[in-house]
C-alpha cells in the first residue's frame, strides 16, 4: 500500500514537472523535435536497443539540434560533426556543464570527477590532469609499466598452449593493473581473489549501464529504486569497491610520507592537508574516494573492452592481422618490446587501431552534458537544466567524414603514400573540455597492448571467422561488443 501511494504522489510530482517544463519551454527558441506525451515524452518513439538510431532518424527530419523529452527530460541531441565541434570546442565554456546522470549521482553520491560542476570539477580536473601527468601518463615512465604489464598479459595468453579461452577477464586484469599504478602505487597478482571480484563488480556496472533497465534507471530512478530488480545487485557491488577504496586510502594515510609521493592518493592527501583550513576545499574525503573510483572504473573495462573488440576484428578480418604482423615483424622483429616511439614506424598498425575505436564507437552518447545557464547555440536558446547529448555515434560513422563509415576500414586513416593521417572527425574519448583524462594513457595501452600481442600471437576462433559479429552485445550507455572464446596462437 505504502508503494502504491508513493508510486501516485510520484506521478503527480512528475506531471506537476512535465507543466512547468512545457511552460518554460514556450518562452524559449528550443531546437525543434518530434511532437512529445505528457510524462513518459517521446519514449515510445525510441529503440529501446540502440536509442542513437532514433536520434538520427528525428535529426532527418528535424535537423542536427534536435529536443527531445526523455521521461519529463529536456533534452536535447547535436548530431554531426560540425554541430558537436561546434558545441564543446568552439563554444566550450556553454557546454562544460555534466548532467546529473542517475547511475553516476548515486555511484558517486555526487562527489568527484566525473558527475562535478563548476568549481569543484574545475579544480578536481586540473590536479587530477597534473597528477597523472606527473607520475607518467603519456611518458617514458608510464610506458615502462604498460611493456611490463604486457609481459605478464602475453604470459598468461601463452599459458592457454593454444586452446580456446576467453580473454575478457584477463584483459580486464591486464587494463587495471595499470591504473591501479597510477592511483594505488601497486600492482596485483592477477589471481588475487579480491582483484577478481572487485573487476566482476565492474563489469557488471558496465553492462547494467549499457543494458534497458540502465537506460530505465536513467529515465525513472526514483521509480526503480523501488522496484526489485538487477540495479540493487549492480549498486550494492558499487558500495563493495567503494569499500576497496576506503581501505587503501586508509592504508596510505598510515604510511604517507608527504616529501615522497607514491601515487595519486598520496598527492590528493597531500593537497587535503595543505587546505585543511580552507573550508571551501574540494580536496576533502568524499571527493577522493569518489575521484578514485572513476578512475579506476573508467580505466579498467573502457580499454580492456576496446581490446577485447580489436581481438574480435582482427580475427574476422584476418587480412588486417597479418598485414599488421609483417609491418610489426618488419619494424620491431620479436626480440624487444614496442615502445611508443616505434607508432611512427608502423603506420598501418597504428591506422588499424584507430580504426577499431572508431568502428566500435564504445560511448556512442558521450556522457550526457547540461546547460548550467541558458545557452545560444545555432540560432536557438537551450534553457538552463538541459541535458545535452553529444551523439558521438553521428561523428565517428559520419558520411561526409569517412569513406565507408559501416565498414572497417583502416584506410580512413591513412594517406596515398600509406603514411598515417589524422581526421579531425576521429573522437572516441568525446572532445572540449569535458575530454576523457585518460586519453593519452588509453593510447598508450591500447598501441603497446595490441601490437605486443600481434608480435607473439596469431589470433583465430574455434568456429571461424565468420561466427564472429562485430554488432554490440549491448547498446545503451557503452556499445559494449560480444564475448567469444578464441584461440591465441604462439608465432
């Protein structure tokens, strides 16, 4: 009974927002968009598979700026190349606002990164950019940690004496350890049992992210808060490698020398104890944990699923894989390690990488943006409180930007005389301000990664290539791409 009344005042709550949204909404010049319902808006005009094919059909029709209601959501969508550059590069301050996505608020409780606004967001970016950077992310150092961490990938694929297994645990493990490094100052034994299950939880957080009851726990969270289901499952593992992260930062407080920094835990500690008196700080406990577990969140299943996808395309496109191991073989022989320095020298396998991001497209929404003030944008003004979804989708499979945008094609990235070119159209990690912190470590991993691979293994399947589909498995927040056992040859 107590539900069922909860459920009526939430309706009525909800149609009391729907009226105001629509009333506000006349005072503004919005992008136009398909005509809306009352509370539920234009869901039922959605694929609930893949949303971003809707997208693009009501841009057909309405064009690149586009309002939508998700639910009593304003939202609105920028479809193409030349719209979403035109929003988060070249009016960047308008667009730096991170919408209150449902799943992130609550994992994070509305502390760090990656859901912070103004202030907070401005001053946790910059020290968490300068960290990084300072313990290697995009140099020498830190790619001394992917080549050994590649060591012990290529180990344990050998390990498989060319039976089918499946990689996506193990490429999880691999990715992990390397931001565990960053942020924890170690690296752990890839049959540590806590690690295991700590990197299942994270798994499942993808997935539910990218799956419909994600998508619902978006739309309508104060809805599936109360109703059973998997998202109680997926939270309460949240709350598990929350508690991971509380221990290690308590461990660090124990042992923090401040003259001698380990990592990025030590830093933020550091920088809390320098403010401590300031009591407008971002640098405070909530913050930390919760800066923490975006990262190792983000940089644990985003490259290990881009790797994961690379194997699958490699194996379905096999021509592709033996052209890339003869420039490797060519380039690099099989007696040392690739080193970023070695890109330059193997333009193909470079272009071929570059194609795979842009092929699986794996955030094909961004992370949802909003507008923080009302905002002139094309010749329209998006009210203050606007979700903005930069469909990233529309630019990396673009028609006007790459030759044959469905198919892959490693040439998009390469020139006449087969040297590798950029393509100011390729932004898989989202662009502007609002940019991936990870880019250039993401980069990283992903070269070393795949060509120390491809330099000691030859990669196949046991039903053929023809069993593999490269189509997402899931496609809600992430394209998250389909798990198959395959079969790692030793060259």
């Amino acid at each position: 009974m107590e539900f069922f009344t909860t459920l009526i005042l939430a309706v009525l709550i909800l149609a009391l927002l729907w009226l105001l949204t629509v009333n506000t909404s006349k005072k503004y010049n919005l992008p136009p968009g398909p005509s809306a319902l009352p509370l539920i808006g234009n869901l039922p005009q959605i694929d609930k598979k893949t949303p971003f094919k809707s997208f693009l059909e009501f841009s057909k029709i309405h064009g690149p700026v586009v309002t939508l209601y998700l639910g009593w959501q304003r939202v609105v969508v920028l479809v193409g190349y030349d719209t979403v550059k035109g929003a988060l590069v070249d009016q960047a301050d308008d667009f730096t606002g991170r919408g209150p996505l449902p799943v992130l608020l609550k994992a994070t409780r509305g502390y760090g990164l990656g859901i912070s606004n103004g202030d907070r967001w401005r001053q946790l970016r910059r020290f968490t950019l300068t960290t990084l950077r300072d313990f290697g992310m995009g140099r020498k150092g830190m790619e001394e940690w992917i080549q050994e961490e590649s060591k012990h990938l290529n180990s344990r694929v050998s390990a498989s004496k060319g039976e089918p297994f499946d990689p996506t645990l193990l490429l999880s493990r691999t990715t992990s350890n390397v931001i565990c490094c960053l942020v924890f100052g170690q690296r752990f034994n890839y049959e540590d049992k806590q690690f295991l299950h700590l990197l299942s939880n994270i798994g499942d957080v993808l997935r539910f992210g990218s799956s419909h009851t994600g998508v619902m726990y978006n739309i309508f969270p104060w809805l599936m808060e109360r109703l059973p289901g998997y998202q109680h499952t997926v939270f309460a593992g949240i709350e598990e490698i929350r508690e991971f992260v509380e221990t290690k930062i308590q461990e660090h407080k124990e042992t923090l020398n401040p003259s001698c920094p380990r990592d990025f835990i030590d830093c933020f500690l550091i920088r809390s104890a320098q403010e401590k008196d300031i009591p407008t700080t971002e640098f405070h406990h909530e913050n930390l944990v919760s800066t923490v577990l975006n990262l190792f969140l983000a940089g644990t299943e985003t490259t290990s699923s881009t790797i994961r996808y690379a194997l699958s395309v490699l194996i379905k496109h096999q021509n592709v894989q033996e052209k890339m191991q003869q420039e490797i073989d060519t380039v690099i022989g099989k007696d040392r390690c690739p080193s970023m320095e070695d890109r330059k020298s193997l333009p193909f396998s470079d272009a071929a990488i570059h194609e795979v991001q842009r092929f699986l497209d794996l955030v094909p929404y961004s992370l949802p943006h909003y507008t923080l003030q009302d905002v002139s944008f094309r010749a329209y003004t998006i009210p203050k409180d606007t979700v903005v979804i930069p469909l990233l989708h529309s630019v990396l499979k673009e028609e006007n930007q790459w030759a044959t945008p469905f198919s892959f094609n490693p040439k998009h990235f390469l020139d006449q005389n087969g040297n590798f070119k950029k393509n100011p159209a390729f932004m898989p990690f989202s662009a502007g301000k609002r940019a991936c912190v990870g880019e250039s470590l993401a980069r990283m991993e992903l070269f070393i990664f795949l060509v120390s691979l491809l330099q000691n293994f030859t990669f196949s399947c046991p039903e053929g290539p023809d069993s593999i589909s490269l189509t997402p498995e899931y496609s809600g927040l992430g394209n998250l791409p389909r798990r198959y056992d395959i079969i790692a040859t030793p060259r």
